[in-house]
C-alpha cells in the first residue's frame, strides 16, 4: 500500500513578452539546482490557480493574474509524489522594463531558450507545449 502523501502543486507559468518568469531551485530543495517556475504546494482546499498566483507573489514578488490551466501533470518522483497544475499567468501590472528585471532571483528567458535550461522531468510536457505555442513567428 502506497503511503506517500500525494502534494497538489499550483505552478504560475509567467508570459511575457514570449519570456518566462524561471528561477534555479536552492540547495535545500528537493531537485536542488533545477530550474523551475513559481510555485509551490496548494494549502488546504486551494484552488490550484490562487496557489499558483499566491506562490508567485511569495516567491518573486509579482502579482500576476492566472488565465488558464495549460496542463495537469501526475509524476512521482523519489521525494514525493505530485500532481502539477501549469497555470499560464500574466502580469498584473506591465511595465516597460518588467523582463530586464530580476524578481528575488528570478529571471526572464524567452522561450526558445528553456530547452536549454535543466527543469525538472514533469516539466517536459510543458516545455514542448510553451515551444509549440510561443515560439513561432
């Protein structure tokens, strides 16, 4: 019998521009050194959307607004077993500068670089749905 608490994760996916909101995982984290979007564990009864912007303005300081779910995700990794909610936010506010800026060691990538980076194995669903998407023309 499996006893491993399952953790329903919201993740606020960040545009911009065709620029992304990623930060690199700390080395007290699970997947330390990973890159990652905000986000985080949902509190109790949470809908994954208001976690994902909660964890957002926790994690960066950026209020965004949450606009869809762009995929659900179930993964079970050594540490823990999740279920990942990709929710495609905005920004709140615009600002013309908002992608030169660095949100408490996050930073903007456009999208054609997040192959490049090192994200976590549940995140490559996502990766190729941002590509498809946001990185024509």
């Amino acid at each position: 019998m499996n006893t491993r608490k399952t953790n329903q994760i919201g993740i606020a996916v960040v545009e911009c521009q065709r620029h992304f909101l990623v930060g690199i995982r700390d080395t007290e984290s699970p997947l330390p050194g990973y890159h990652e979007f905000p986000g985080g564990k949902c509190l109790t009864d949470e809908p994954a959307s208001l976690c994902a912007i909660r964890e957002c303005r926790e994690e960066t300081g950026l209020e965004v607004i949450a606009l869809k779910e762009l995929l659900y995700q179930e993964h079970s990794y050594e540490h823990a077993d999740v279920k990942l909610h990709f929710w495609l936010c905005q920004p709140a506010h615009l600002q013309e500068d908002l992608i030169d800026q660095n949100l408490k060691g996050f930073n903007w990538f456009p999208v054609k670089s997040l192959p490049e980076l090192q994200f976590p194995e549940a995140n490559r669903g996502l990766i190729e749905l941002l590509l498809s998407t946001y990185a024509t023309g």
